[in-house]
C-alpha cells in the first residue's frame, strides 16, 4: 500500500491537473460565482446599507453553491468511464485519495474566494480588515466545505439523481460552517470580539468532516 | 508443487437478488492463460471482477495469488491487472498525464509512461492528446498500456480484442504472452474463441454461473 501523503500528492496533481486541462473552474464555476454575487447586489442595491451589513453571509452562501458543483466535478473525475475501478486497484489508500481530492477542491474554492472577496469589495462596497481572523476562519470553512463536498460528491456519484441529491445531502451539513464563517467575518470586518470561536467552530466541522472522509472513503469507492 | 493463482470453491456471488456465480469451482496455475468462455450474462465478467477483488464474495472459498479474497482483498487488488469493457482512463487528461498517475501509483517497480506506450505502439503524437478526443481503438490500446505498466501478476482480460485492429491484436497477444513467460497468469473472457483458443494453454466453459 501506498503511503497517505504520497496517494495524496498523486491524486492532488491528478485532479488538479484535470482541472487545469477542461478549464471547468475557470470558464463555468468562476463566471456563475460572479453572477451570483451581481444578482445578490441588484437584489439590494437600493439600501446600501443592507448590503454591506450582508456582505460576510452573501459571500458565504455563494461559496457553498459554487462548492457543490465544484464538489460534483471532483466526483465526475472518477465516474468517468470506469476509473474508480483504476483507483481501487492501484495500491493508493483510501484515505489519501480522499485527502487528495479534497485538497484539490480547496485550491479551487480559494481561487473563487479571492476572485469574490475582491468582487464584495467593488460591488459591494465593504472594505476588507481584521486578515488574521478573516483568513483563518475562511481557511478552516474552506476545508471543511471542501472535505464535506467530497464526501458527498463521492457518496452520490453512483446515484442516478445524485446531482440534485449532493446539495440536499450536504448543505444542511454544513449549516454550522456557514453560520461560524459568517460570523467571524463579521466579528473580523466590523473590530468586535467572539469571532474566533466562531472560527473554532468552522475548525471543529473541519477535523471531524476529514475523519470522517478519511475514514470511510474505502468504503464509499467500493460501495459506488 | 506451486498453489494455484486462482482457486475458487463453491464460490457464489450476487448480482442484485440472483447469483451471478452459482456455485463455481476453478483452478488456475502459475503461468497459464485460460480462457472463459460462455454465453452473455453467464457470469464470466463477474469472474473476472471477483478475482480482482472488486466484487464480494457471497459464500464459498476464494484464494488469489495467495490471499483469502474475502479476508484480504487490499493485497490482491495490487497485484492484478484487469482490463474490463470501460477504459479506466481519465477523460479530461493527456494520455500522458494518465499513464504517468497510473505508472506513479503502482510503485517502484512500473513501466514508464514510454516504455508502456512502446507497447501497444501507441504513436508517440498522441502522448500530449486528451483521452477524451481519442478513437475507441486508441483508447483500448492506452487502456491495455496502463495495465501492463503495472506489470500485474494476474492478467484479467474481458474481451481484450474489442475494438483493436489486427495490428493492435497481435501486439496484445505478445504482450500478454511476454508477461506470461516471465512468470504472471492471465484469463481471457472472450466471444472471439479462434484468437482466444490461439492465446490461451485451456479454456472453461462458465453457463448459469457455473464451470462446465
């Protein structure tokens, strides 16, 4: 059996790579994330103050529908004519594939946040502060997101109505982390205190969401 | 005397509610290749699967290569290389992205992504191609350069033939034959029985499930 670290960096470069071949981040997902913070702006443009009150959960939410497709494209690598077979006969463990694949969806979902941290400042007017919070709980919410989506991705990849089923599946899941980033963000932007427990918060969804992966994936590629 | 590479005892599997195999009892020796042969939905692809250790055992006995497939399936899968009806590539990568995870993934010891490609003779402009924009035929023969990259010691082939023109057919069967003269074992499942008669030492005949 292949070690943990080195299935990882295999399957991170792998699905990185695939990334970087169909350009699905770049041309699909980037672009519906852009429209949907210009549709959240219209919505409330006409109270500026609304919005800017609503920037750190607007965000929030447009990270979590953009994670589901980035997470269904995670899985649809590996539903792809039979490689899930390749992967369960290759020697690779379980848990690092999932280590792997969830580090992929992370570096994806980090280039999104970037692109749209920069769109809530343009379109939304609010102005960034408060780093170290604002970049540790976006880190910590991030794998979290991201190891959820792969599990989930993986769980319903197999289903024939697994696309609509993996928001449905995740999302409710992932409700703390939505509430403990937002918050923090706010706590981050606005100077109060509590937003590191907040992003304790996101931490804890984190740790348990990559135990949990890492020790069921075996299962789930077998069971797919 | 060395043990069988495969042997199967009573060995059932399920399909759903129905047995796929009802009960079969096969012996495979160290460097032989066998042929399965039989009528669609006798269960010679699930044969196939059980012995890569990618479908369950329901009951009866199973040994491959020396591991209990039902206690140990994790270290056979390793060790077999099976080439089924899907080409287990990845779409979205190059041909020579995909034998290079592949090669990576099995080990010290592997082929590399050249001397895999060599081969099957797959052309060399066809290395930095997306698998996706492949034909079926160069499909099949990048699919067949991945298992051999693994150097498996137990070949699975599931109709190896479909799709290749002769060129391509004759390739495969040295290949095949290569691997056998230095020590590994192979199973065909194949409809094209004078060019699986021509490859393999013995045929078993699989209906409902069962060796006939």
């Amino acid at each position: 059996m292949i070690s943990v670290l080195r299935s990882a960096s295999l399957v991170l470069r792998k699905d990185l790579l695939a990334e970087w071949r169909s350009r699905v981040v770049v041309g699909q997902i980037l672009p519906f994330s852009i429209v949907l913070l210009l549709v959240f702006g219209f919505a409330l443009d006409p109270d500026r103050q609304v919005l800017e009150a609503a920037t750190p959960g607007l965000f929030w939410i447009t990270v979590l529908l953009v994670s589901m497709i980035a997470a269904q494209r995670s899985a649809a690598i590996e539903a792809g004519d039979g490689a899930t077979d390749g992967l369960r006969l290759s020697g690779l463990d379980p848990a690092g594939i999932f280590i792997g694949k969830t580090l992929a969806v992370v570096v994806q979902l980090v280039l999104l946040e970037v692109v749209l941290a920069l769109g809530v400042t343009v379109l939304f007017g609010r102005e960034l502060g408060g780093w170290l919070l604002l970049v540790t709980a976006t880190g910590l919410a991030t794998i979290a997101i991201a190891a959820a989506g792969t599990l989930g991705g993986t769980l319903t990849q197999g289903l024939a109505a697994g696309q609509t089923l993996l928001p449905v599946l995740v999302l409710p899941a992932l409700v703390p982390v939505l509430l403990g980033a937002t918050q923090a963000w706010e706590a981050a932007l606005s100077g109060q205190d509590g937003g590191w427990g907040w992003a304790g918060m996101c931490g804890v969804v984190a740790v348990l969401a990559l135990l949990l992966g890492a020790a069921s994936y075996g299962s789930l590629l077998d069971e797919g | 005397m060395e043990a069988p590479v495969v042997e199967l005892e009573q060995a059932v599997v399920l399909a759903g509610r129905f047995p796929a195999l009802a009960g079969l009892d096969l012996e495979v020796g160290q460097g032989e290749v066998v042929l399965v042969r039989g009528p669609n939905g006798a269960g010679k692809s699930t044969l196939l699967r059980l012995c890569a250790g990618l479908t369950p055992l329901k009951s009866g006995k199973a040994r491959v290569l020396g591991h209990d497939l039902a206690a140990d399936t994790a270290a056979v899968r390793p060790l077999v290389g099976l080439l089924g009806h899907a080409s287990a590539l990845y779409e979205d990568l190059t041909v020579e992205d995909n034998l290079t995870f592949w090669s990576r993934s099995a080990g010290p010891g592997a082929l590399s992504p050249a001397e895999a490609l060599e081969l099957m003779q797959v052309e060399p402009r066809l290395a930095t191609v997306e698998v996706r924009r492949l034909s079926a035929g160069q499909r099949r023969r990048v699919s067949i350069s991945v298992v051999a990259l693994r150097r498996p010691r137990l070949w699975l082939l599931d109709e190896p033939h479909a799709g290749l023109d002769a060129q391509a057919r004759d390739l495969l069967d040295g290949v095949v034959r290569s691997a056998v003269d230095a020590g590994a074992t192979a199973m065909v499942v194949s409809h094209e029985l004078d060019r699986a008669h021509a490859l393999a030492d013995r045929s078993v005949a699989i209906v409902g499930g069962m060796a006939r």
